[in-house]
C-alpha cells in the first residue's frame, strides 16, 4: 500500500471513530472513556491540535475542541455531559495521570 492511500484511511477511520463518539455514542460519557480506554474526546482534539502544531498551524486547544465538537465544548458539555460520581472522578485522576501525564499522551 502506498503512503497517500495509507493516509487516506487512516483519516477515514479517524473520521469514522468521531462521528461514532459524537452521533452515535453521544452518550458515552468522557470521562468514563478516559477511565476505561486512557483517552477521550478531548485527547483527540488536542491530538489534532498537536497534529496541526507539527506542521506549524496554529491552534489554540478551544479551537481545537470546537473543529472536534462540531460546536462549542461549554455547548456539548452543557447537552451531553453529566455530573461525575466521585469513583468516577478518582479513577479519571489515576487515569489521567497515567496516560495523559505521560510525554507520549
């Protein structure tokens, strides 16, 4: 397979993986995806945000968030998020830490 094709789907998948995470499994809380999985919706807008760094593109982690939202964050929270628990919130520390703390998180 060559690198253009490679790339191609690679960015299909990554496609498929947002719109599963925000039209089909809107649900699924971030947090317990970052406890259950190491990352969550907004490690993928600040993988993209970084992704843009990389090439010397500009991009404030707001703005990221929004390209990744399709919407404000404050909005998508504001409609689909909801109040952890405080076993929810003492695994996402221990998760946290673990992956995004990490240099290669």
């Amino acid at each position: 397979m060559d690198e253009q094709t490679r790339t191609e789907l690679e960015a299909a998948a990554f496609r498929r993986l947002r719109r599963h995470l925000m039209e089909d499994r809107p649900d699924v809380q971030n947090i317990d995806l970052m406890n259950l999985a190491g990352f969550c919706r907004n490690c993928l807008s600040r993988w993209y945000q970084e992704a843009a760094a990389d090439r010397g593109i500009e991009m404030g982690k707001e703005e990221a968030r929004e390209i990744f939202y399709g919407m404000p964050y404050d909005q998508w929270k504001a409609g689909h998020q909801t109040e952890a628990s405080a076993a929810q919130q003492q695994a996402f520390e221990k998760s946290f830490a673990e992956n995004v703390g990490r240099e290669d998180g």
